[in-house]
C-alpha cells in the first residue's frame, strides 16, 4: 500500500493541557485528552501534579518541579504547532509563575484558564499563595477563565446566590481581570443549568436542562479542555461556549458504568 500524499493527508490543530494527573481518569489530564480526541484534535500535555485519586477521595498529591513543567511546555511547543492551550490543576505560585512565563516566551494564544481550586471531593488543590499569582500572571493571558459558583466566590470574596448575582459576578469578574468569563452555574439549585459569558461588555446566558446524574467528577475539567478544542478549532468564543456545555451534559446523560462508579460518557 503506497502512502498517501501530504495534500491527501488530514491535519488536525494539537492542543495543550497544562493540568495535574487524575489517577482515577475522571479528571485532570486523563478526562482533558479523551475531550480532546472527542473533538477532532490532537492532545498534548504538561503534569504539573501527580495524584492519588478515585471519584470518592483524593489520597495524596504531589507536585512536578516547575522546571520540568517548563520543560514539557516547551518540548511540546517545539515538536507542534499548538493552536490552544488549557490551564487546569498548577496548585503552586511556583509552578504557575513558571507556566505564564512559558507561555509568555511562547506567544502562545487562544488560553482557557480552568482556576482550579478544591476537587468535587473537597481536597484542596491549590496553595493559598498561588492565587494572587494566578489572577497576577496567567488570567491577563487567557481568552477565557472559567471558574465555578464557589471558585468565583473565592476570587470575589462573597458569596454568589442566584442567577443575577452571578450575572453581577461575571461582569466584575471580567472588569476585573481584562478578560473573558464564562461562570458556571451548575452549584446552583433547579431544573436548569444557566453558564453565563461575560466578554466585558454584554452578558450571555446558555441554558440547558439539569442531568439527574450520579456523579459529576471531571465535568469542569471537560468543559474548560472542550473550550480550548473548540477554539483551536476556529470556533466563536460564544459558539464553543454551549458546545462545550453541550457535550457535558451529553457526557452526564450518558455515562460509561465501572464498577460502582457513573464517570462522564466523553
């Protein structure tokens, strides 16, 4: 069989994860390569931390050198051309000083960064002096951030307690950190789901029907990795957003079944 011709061959946009490993594959770097597959581009990656985790608990962590995360960001940017990037788990000042300044060296864009602070099983997955570094240094790098209802509270310092706080939320979130915002709403009780995007000027609501599902580890980790996929794949910001929220809830719907566990269906 003769190889086909490099005009006949089909090029996808590679896309870098800069996360932690989630030995139980539900989150982290594990659930942000199979999105990536599931959306039509070629995943690469930078751990940052390696776990000891299932859905229930997470038993340990431990952290890479920010040296070798600042290796692997440049040996990947190196060897491909990678149209966009998504931040999740850096849980230290170090480590995210050393990813925007990787990122800063790299002209890289289209940036979704997934402020990742506390696992779905309460584990807490960022040092309390990394987060000045993260909204200092790698928020006016992002395209986009995506923080949860009690992730935005962190960052506000209040709390956020129906829908139009949060739209207040988004707004001075935005204002705040010179970028984009998509809040999600899943925290808050109903029957619906409301993820606001705030682009610094308008609010926009993407709404779907709440999934009545058994578990949800994993499910920022895949919206963020689906924004960024998306936006590689040229992607309005708006239009990636309720794709990506799209394909969680699809994921919540239909869950794989192992064992006693409910993981996403992506």
């Amino acid at each position: 069989m003769t190889e086909p011709h490099d005009s006949a061959r089909r090029s996808i946009p590679a896309v870098l994860t800069i996360a932690g490993s989630d030995s139980g594959g539900g989150a982290g770097i594990q659930a942000d390569l199979k999105t990536f597959r599931a959306l039509g581009v070629f995943g690469v990656s930078a751990i940052t931390c390696i776990t000891a985790q299932n859905p229930d608990t997470v038993a340990g962590v431990e952290p890479v050198s920010p040296l070798m995360v600042a290796l692997q960001i440049g040996a990947v940017c190196d060897g491909f051309p990678v149209a966009a990037v998504k931040t999740g788990m850096l849980y230290s000042r170090e480590i995210v000083e050393a990813v925007a300044a990787e990122l800063t060296a790299r002209g890289l864009k289209r940036i979704v960064v997934d402020p990742v602070m506390v696992s779905t099983s309460g584990a807490k997955l960022l040092c309390d002096d990394a987060v000045a570094a993260l909204t200092g240094a790698l928020f006016p790098l992002a395209t986009a951030i995506t923080p949860n209802l009690p992730e935005a509270e962190a960052l506000l310092g209040r709390r956020i307690a129906d829908p139009h706080a949060m739209r207040e939320a988004a707004r001075e979130l935005a204002r705040r950190f010179g970028t984009a915002v998509v809040l999600k709403g899943g925290h808050l009780d109903g029957d619906r789901i409301v993820d606001m995007l705030c682009d610094g000027e308008s609010v926009l609501e993407c709404e779907v029907a709440r999934v009545a599902a058994a578990e949800t580890h994993g499910t920022g980790c895949t919206f963020s990795a689906a924004l960024a996929a998306l936006l590689a794949r040229g992607q309005p910001l708006a239009e990636a957003v309720r794709q990506a929220q799209t394909l969680v809830v699809k994921g919540l719907a239909q869950p794989f079944f192992v064992g006693t566990h409910r993981p996403l269906g992506v």
